[in-house]
C-alpha cells in the first residue's frame, strides 16, 4: 500500500517545490537568468528525494519559467513573468487596503512609485544612521540585551517632552509611551478602547491602513469627509449625534493623502463638539518634522484633556527605526504601558537609543532645514506639473508631500492606474483612501519627490494623449 501511494504523494511534493518555486519568480525573489539551487541543494533542504525536485523542475520548464542549461544546472528564463492571475490580481486589488501596502513595500527595479507614502530615500540618506551604533553602544552596552521600559527609554521620552513643547504641547515623560512606530501606536489605542461593533470616526479619505485595522478589530467604521481645510464640521455634528462613537482618528497637519491642514477655525469646532459630545480625538502626526512648529494642532489647543497624540519618526529619519510614541494623560499612559508590555514586553531600546543619539547631535536641526527646504521645492515643481497638464487640485499648500489630484478627462484614478502601469508607473488612486473603496473616485494621491522624476511627466503626458 505505501508502494502504490507514493507516485501520488511524489507528485504532490513536486507540485508544491514547483509552485514555491514560481511564487518566488513572480515576487522577484528570482528574477531572470539567476540560477537555481542544484537538484542536491534543493533535496537536502526539503529533505525530499531527488526524482521530487526533478519532477518540480519539469513542471516549471513546462511553465515556461525556467530553462535547463546543459552542464551548468536550471535558470529562471528570460521572459519568465509574474502569472496572469498575479498581475491581474494586483489591478484588482487596488481597492484592497493592502493592495497599496504590497505596492509600497515592493522594490522593482525600473517601476517608479509616485504614490509612494514616504519621502525619496535621496531626501533621508543624509541621517547618516550608520554613524551613530558606535554612539549607541556606548550609551548603554549591558541594557541592549534585555527587555526595556514598559514606558520606553527615559532618555528619549524626555526629548520628547521638549519636542512637543516646540508645537505647544505640554507634557511629561510619564505621559508618553514609546512605540514601534505610528502604526503600532494605533494597533495599542484600538486594542484599549473599541470593542467589536463600537462605531469609530474616520478621515474620509483618509489612511487606509487604519481602515484595515479597525475592520481587523469589528469596528464599525464612519468617515468624515475631509476637506481642503480639514473635517466638515456639519457633517461631523449629524454623525456624532447620530452614532455616539467614542474616538475620532484625524490628521491635523500634512494630511493623507489629501496634504491639507485643518485651520484654526475648524480645529476649535472639531474641540468643541468633542467636549459636548465625550469624544476623544486621535491626533496622528506622522509628517510633523516637515511642517512648522507653529502649524494648529488639536493636542496643542486641548493640551491632551480630550486628544491623544501620535508621533513618529519613520518620515524623517527611517522606517527601519520603527520609533515612535503616543502623548496623552498620564492615567491612560499608564495603562497604554501595560498593555504594550502585555503585547510586545517592551518596545526596541536600541532603536529608541538611536532616535535618543540623533536628537542630541547639533546635526539634527540643520539636517531638518533641509528636508523642509527640498519638500517645498519638490512642492512647488509638482504643483507646476498639475498646472501645465489642467489638474485640480485640492490643496495648493507652500509645502506637502502628498497631493490630492484630478487629471482631466478622467472620471476614475483606477483606470488611470492601469494606465499608468503599461509605462511602469504606480499611483495611489483614490478609492484606496475611501471607507468606501466602491465609489469611483477621480482623485489619487501623489508624492511630490517622486512627481518631480522626469519619468513621471513623460509618462502622464503619454497617457492623457491616450485617453483623450
């Protein structure tokens, strides 16, 4: 019986090499003419028998992936793509949360991502981050390998503590819990305070991995539409006696993707409604070392009473560092600290060190000069772009690394997408940004460091004339 059922379970083992095999040559982990492990390699590392391996290489010369090469072992074939169903799939996906996510976190080389999140990596590469280990082990050598504070490390939060003084926010070091960066700053506040079906105000658009997180939780999720100079206070006002909900997560300053700030007006409406309704508001400040120090924030004006603030540090120096912190009362940091240590222990020392090293070096404020000194320009030189080629654009700020654009003609940013593709450009069309990623949106989301390669404008000019 185990004679005759071993062809099967050969074959299936084959089958399973061989599509492993090609997942990798569809992701771009093996990329043209590489050559692939050796029948001997590949066995020993599965620990499958060498006819399996040599059934999978057949499946995928079949496949048209991959060519035998006499003598020198099998390489992934020139013209060997990604499977129809993954190209396809990635267009498709462009109104899933993390389509845009996978588009971000990719690196192929010859594809420019004008809707990128982040700023060029040219613009960051003079943090000079490789300068400072030496620094940081110095400060603390025996530390680095334990756990931290469940708080995060003291040094840096009292950095903070001046930091925020800059925007006029007052604090202390035990009102501030150290993260791993923005993004887990709101997995923590999501886990605290919505329960499964608790209605929770949005952006809208807004950003999108917030979205997926609160629908990962049960959320019920309402946005609030968002204009060129922040929420629309009426609408807020209906939702808010509507819905009861507890939180309302919003983007003060540099917004994505809208790049608007909200004004003072607004920011004293938006508190108001807050105190009458016992609504807490979510400040997410992922772009505050691009804008001035001056710029209206509702933590500034509320002094954290009803706002619970959120910082970071991927912008401005390195995703990579994954730094960053939540500003609120000292009671809910307090329990915030322990429920970050319930989940994670404690958040990267090292990491925390670093950002500690970098804000103590007279490099630091130069440095930030002159990131906010190539945002303006690179803002300046896309607005001009929109304007040659007739786009509306929502905001016209003096300085943004996100604008929200409508070219011409075209009613539906995700065909523009498509379009965009066959010249190896990737946007962030609108839908991505919307509660409801259904509606036809015209708008999308542009990075004004990427806008400014000349590749895009050859690109966007090209596809206009085709779908006029």
């Amino acid at each position: 019986m185990k004679k005759a059922a071993a062809p099967a379970s050969r074959t299936s083992l084959a089958a399973s090499l061989a599509d492993s095999i090609a997942r990798q040559i569809a992701d771009g982990v093996l990329t043209a003419g590489d050559k692939l492990p050796s029948l001997r390699e590949l066995a020993q590392l599965h620990g499958y028998a060498k006819n399996t391996v040599v059934a999978a290489f057949e499946l995928l010369v079949a496949r048209g992936l991959i060519d035998p090469r006499r003598g020198a072992g099998y390489f992934v074939r020139e013209s060997a793509k990604p499977r129809a169903e993954e190209e396809a799939g990635s267009l498709g996906r462009a109104m899933d949360i993390v389509w845009l996510m996978r588009e971000q976190l990719k690196s192929e080389p010859g594809t420019l991502s004008v809707g990128d999140g982040f700023p060029p990596v040219e613009w960051l590469q003079e943090a000079r981050l490789d300068k400072f280990h030496h620094k940081v082990v110095r400060t603390g050598l025996g530390s680095l390998f334990r756990y931290g504070n469940r708080f995060g490390y003291e040094p840096l939060r009292h950095h903070l503590v001046r930091k925020l003084a800059d925007f006029g926010i007052g604090t202390e070091p035990r009102q501030i819990v150290l993260t791993h960066g923005a993004n887990h700053a709101m997995d923590i506040l999501i886990r605290y305070f919505v329960p499964p079906g608790g209605v929770v105000l949005v952006d809208d658009p807004g950003y999108y991995p917030l979205f997926g997180k609160l629908k990962l939780a049960g959320a019920k999720i309402v946005g609030v539409p968002r204009m060129a100079d922040g929420p629309d206070i009426e609408a807020l006002e209906q939702l808010l006696a509507l819905h009861r909900p507890r939180l309302f997560f919003t983007q003060s300053v540099g917004h994505n993707p809208t790049g608007s700030d909200t004004s003072a007006a607004k920011a004293f409406k938006v508190l108001q409604l807050a105190q009458k309704n016992d609504l807490l508001l979510v400040e997410n400040d992922p772009l505050a070392d691009f804008k001035p120090t001056s710029a209206p924030r509702l933590s500034a004006l509320d002094q954290l009473e009803r706002t619970i603030y959120i910082g970071t540090f991927a912008k401005s120096f390195s995703a990579a560092l994954r730094v960053g912190f939540i500003a609120c009362s000292a009671d809910l940091a307090s329990d915030l600290a322990d429920l970050k240590a319930l989940i994670h222990v404690s958040s990267s020392e090292y990491c925390e060190r670093t950002v500690d090293v970098i804000l103590s070096e007279g490099h630091y404020q130069r440095y930030l000069a002159k990131l906010r000194a190539r945002l303006s320009a690179a803002t300046e030189k896309a607005l001009a772009l929109f304007t040659s080629v007739q786009a509306d654009v929502l905001v016209r700020p003096a300085s943004s690394l996100y604008l929200w654009a409508a070219l011409p003609g075209i009613p539906d940013s995700l065909e523009l997408a498509k379009e965009m593709l066959r010249e190896r450009i990737v946007i962030a069309p609108g839908r991505v940004f919307r509660v409801d990623s259904s509606e036809i949106s015209p708008w999308a989301r542009y990075n004004v460091g990427a806008v400014g390669d000349p590749r895009f404008a050859r690109a966007l000019k090209a596809t206009l004339k085709r779908t006029r």
